[in-house]
C-alpha cells in the first residue's frame, strides 16, 4: 500500500528541470524505468508509462496526487519504443486520460507485424518470427520456448492502446512551452526516437544508453532492419554534436556526460567485434557463434538478445569487408 506523500519521500516521485520523473519498477533484470510528466502548452504530456501491473497504475494514481493534477490533465501520451516498459500500462493511462498514445509510424507497425496480433497469438507470433530463428540457426526449443514466454510472460504486460497516432522524424512536440525534435534512434528497436531541445539542452535518450547498465542495440527477432551496429555507430557521432547536454534516460539517474558514456559505449562494441574476428575461423552461423560470445543464463530473451548482437556485428564485418554474408534464403552464414 503506497500512502500519499510516500512518493516523493522514497524518491520514487522526483521534479528535476521542469519535469517530474516517476521511477516504476519492472520484472525485467534492469529492475526500474524511468517516466516522464510535464506540463505543455495543450495540457500534460507523459513520456512511456512502466509495464501493465497492478503496481504501476498505483504508483501514477498516487504520483498524480501528490503532483496535485488528474488523469484528465494528462493530454498526450508518448511512447518512445514499444518494449512493456515503455509502452506497458499506456492502453489503461489512455483510458483514464482519454488521450492518444503517440509512438513513431515504424514503430507502430513493427508492433502490429511482432506483438499486437487478433487471432491466436501463439500461432501468429511463430508466423512472425520462425522463418528468420532458422535462417540464424537459433534452435526450435529456443523458438518454442520464446514464443511460450512472450505468451504467457511478456505481452500481458503491455496491451495494444485503443488509439496509436504515427509521429515522424523531425516532427516537434511541445514540452514546457518548448519544442522538442523527434529523432528516430533505430537501435534497440525499429521505431525509437529521442527528444532533443537545443535551447534548452536537455535530450531524452529513451533506451539509446543507460546511466547505469548496458542496453542491448538489436531486438532481433522482431526487427526488419539490418546492420544495426552501423546504426548504432551513426548514431552516436550524432549525438556527440551536442555537446553536454542535461540527459534524462530510461533507466537510471539524469547526467551531463553524454560525450564520456558513448565513447564507452563505442569502445565496448570496438572490443567485442575483436573477438568477433578472433572467432570467425571458418563459416559460421550466429546459432553457432553467439554462445562463445556471450556469458548465458538459462532465460531465453538473453539467447535472443545474445543472437541479435552476434548478428549485428556479423553485419557490420561484412559491411566492412572483412567477413562474407551468404544468405542460402532458408541459412545464413559468415566467413572470412
């Protein structure tokens, strides 16, 4: 039971710049997310929500309480990526507030094409996303075991809203009476975006990079892009344009050293496509490479997250010319 004012005194409720952060826990390894409240000039914004659990729509019933406004205060909804803590509880907040849920047009679709599906979903997901676990030798147990898991473990946690609106790249919202840019981020998944305000320095970086962990740059199987780690890469000479900004991420406390965490970020993956390279001795499929790379345990969205990495720098090795792709249509290897 969470007590008005009990927010706010546990730091679970905090204003910082204008913002009011809500930190919601989640049953996932990263523990915690981070969600956003700010007033604009039509009414309250949210940026993502936290997973569909019980505790969840307490701990913003009990945030807006304290904050001193109401659900009908609340008159956009921004999703920055549809993953459950992000998107989550939004089909219940957009009940309560009777506002749109706003996510990136690519987004929504790679939702409806890999989680919001009408028939039967244990049917339909393996329609999405067999052929492509058998083109990468990830093994049947694992894909029946996935599809077991996004059934029964993940996508009652994050409903499909009754009313999704596309946003584009370059689009600007208003938060504070400020205008934020859309920036599409296709890492981590399809349709991310981050929210940047050059006057007032400050960028919302969604799951680009944690303050305190490492986020996985591929959510493979259920992407439809490829050489995500060019991507990544790309992206981060970008956001090295600005600066210092003031960086409120997904998980994890706000910071200004933007530069310093994605020079780290950059040299991780540097170092793992070294031992990509030190693998690869003859032709190779990720279903192959990826448990030499990667330290599991026994939960399988670590094997796909593992397989989806793998496959990123595989990519990114044959991009470069180091490594040849041969896709067979129903196998695909890499070799020197």
């Amino acid at each position: 039971m969470i007590l008005k004012g009990e927010l706010t005194h546990h730091g679970i409720l905090r204003e910082e710049a204008g913002y009011f952060i809500i930190r919601q826990s989640m049953p996932y390894p990263l523990a915690e997310n981070n969600v956003f409240l700010t007033e604009s000039s039509e009414g309250w914004s949210v940026i993502d929500i936290g997973v569909d659990l019980p505790r969840t729509r307490e701990v913003w019933e009990k945030a807006l309480q304290e904050i001193g406004i109401s659900f009908r205060h609340i008159n956009q909804i921004y999703i920055t990526h549809c993953h459950p803590d992000h998107l989550g509880a939004a089909r219940w907040l957009q009940q309560m507030a009777e506002a749109p849920v706003f996510m990136l047009e690519e987004e929504i679709r790679r939702a409806n094409d890999f989680m919001f599906f009408t028939a039967d979903f244990a049917e339909s997901y393996r329609k999405a996303i067999e052929t492509e676990c058998r083109r990468q030798s990830f093994s049947d147990a694992l894909v029946d075991e996935l599809i077991r898991s996004w059934r029964d473990d993940v996508t009652p946690l994050f409903p499909r809203p009754e009313l999704m609106v596309p946003l584009v790249g370059g689009q600007t919202i208003d938060l504070r009476g400020e205008k934020f840019e859309i920036i599409p981020t296709p890492v981590h998944a399809d349709g991310q975006f981050l929210l940047w305000n050059e006057k007032l320095n400050h960028l919302f970086i969604a799951d680009f990079i944690a303050a305190n962990s490492y986020i996985h740059f591929s959510d493979w199987p259920h992407t439809r892009r490829s050489n995500l780690l060019s991507s990544l890469f790309e992206d981060i000479e970008r956001l090295l344009s600005f600066g210092e900004p003031r960086v409120f991420p997904g998980h994890g406390e706000s910071f200004n050293d933007l530069p310093r965490r994605l020079q780290v970020l950059r040299q991780r993956h540097l170092r793992r496509l070294d031992k990509v390279r030190q693998l690869v001795r003859s032709e190779v499929t990720v279903g192959e490479l990826y448990p030499q790379l990667y330290e599991l345990v026994d939960y399988v969205h670590l094997d796909r997250i593992a397989a989806g990495e793998t496959l990123g720098y595989l990519e990114y090795l044959d991009y470069m010319g180091e490594l040849q792709k041969s896709d067979q249509g129903d196998r695909v290897t890499f070799r020197r």
